[in-house]
C-alpha cells in the first residue's frame, strides 16, 4: 500500500522569508512524488515531481524540492515567499511497482504568508 | 488547450434522487481520473479511465456510483439515490498515457445533498 503525510495543516511565514512544507512518503519500490497547489475556488495545479535522477527537482512558481530516500522525504521549499503563494499545498505519490495508476493524496497543508 | 473543464460546477439535489456529472478532459490526454474531496481532505482517488477501458475502481466507489467513458473522451460520473454523506467535491482530471506524467485538474463539481 503507498501512503503520504503531510503532518503540519498550517504553515505561517513572513513574506520574503524561505518556507518549507513538509511530506513524508510510504510505498514498498521506488516512488513517484508531486506536489500540487490549490487556490480558492480553482483546481489543483501541479507545481513539480520527482521521478529518478537528481534528488532537487525545481518546478513552477520558483518552488523546488528535494527527494531523500532514507527519510522518506519530500519537502516542499521556496527561498522566498510570497503573499500570492498563499493556498493549500498537496503532497502526492504514486507506487509504479504495484502495477497501478492509483495517485495518493496527503490531506493538505495551509500556506499563510504574511505580508 | 483549454484545459479540463466539467459540470455543472454546483448541485442540489434531495436525498434519494439521482445526479451525473460531466468531465471533459484535455483532448490529447487519453487517462482520465475521479477523485473526490471533502473539506480538510486531500483528493481521494474513486476510478480511472484508459481511453474508453476503466481499469481501476476504489472501494470506495459502491455500488452506488458508475462512470463511463463511451468514446474515450468526455466521461461522466453518476451517484443514484444520494445520501447526504456524498457531499463533496467531485473532481476530474486527464493526462498522457505515462505513468510519470502529472495530471491536470478541472474546477471540481460541488455536490451538495439536503
């Protein structure tokens, strides 16, 4: 079975400052991550993935994240944040080992930036 | 390209009535997924389409629920007798055929049951 946690809901930092939002991973072979936004009343958008090689993977929006198989690890980093980045962040992982297509979600965690 | 698009975008309905919905996918992606999201939740996965074949089915997804894919394009998805515990958010979303591929998300229908 492959699993994700996010285990903060709410993140708050201070426009300008480098932000991180946290996601740990649980599959049995070798994983497929994503990140995803949402914003109010939209969809989700996907912002970035890892799927072999360098382990920092850097994606829309000036977002990048770094890969760490002995943590089980997927964090979510930007060097400076913005008030307009202010949403609900997914973490999302894939087990391609299974055979399946099946995409697990994490619950989410709020991004509040403030100005 | 214009994305992922679905409707209706908001539903009422009274319990025990019956509601589809809509989904059209980007025209060149041939996989498309339902997933559905309740507050504080992240997306979860309800079915999947290959072209016209859906391949996998969540438990989640009872018996009550069915989704087609007639022509390998637009899908819908139908809840018969509603209950108000499927209140949620029901969303689409397409992508190439890879496995390593993202997905692309429409809007989401808001389902509201009374």
């Amino acid at each position: 079975a492959q699993s994700v946690a996010q285990p903060e809901d709410q993140v708050n930092v201070a426009e300008g400052n480098p932000l991180t939002v946290k996601c740990t991973y649980s599959v049995s072979g070798n994983p497929y991550l994503f990140w995803y936004v949402q914003y109010p009343n939209r969809g989700l958008q996907f912002l970035l993935k890892y799927i072999t090689g360098d382990n920092l993977v850097k994606g829309s929006y000036g977002f990048e994240a770094e890969f760490n198989k002995s943590q089980t690890s997927f964090h979510l980093k930007k060097p400076s944040a913005l008030v307009s980045d202010s949403a609900l962040y997914f973490c999302a992982v894939r087990d391609p080992s299974g055979g399946y297509q099946k995409v697990t979600f994490g619950t989410g965690t709020k991004l509040q930036v403030i100005p | 390209d214009t994305g992922v698009s679905q409707n209706p975008r908001h539903k009422i309905t009274k319990r025990g009535q019956n509601v589809t919905f809509r989904c059209d996918p980007i025209s060149e992606h041939n996989r498309l997924y339902w997933y559905r999201q309740t507050l504080g939740q992240g997306p979860e996965f309800l079915t999947y389409f290959q072209n016209e074949a859906q391949l996998e089915k969540s438990r989640l997804l009872s018996d009550r629920f069915s989704a087609e894919r007639p022509k390998g394009s637009f899908s819908t998805l139908e809840i018969q007798r509603t209950e108000q515990g499927d209140s949620a958010m029901y969303l689409c979303a397409s992508s190439l055929r890879a496995a390593t591929t993202e997905q692309y998300f429409g809007p989401g229908t808001r389902l509201t049951v009374t």
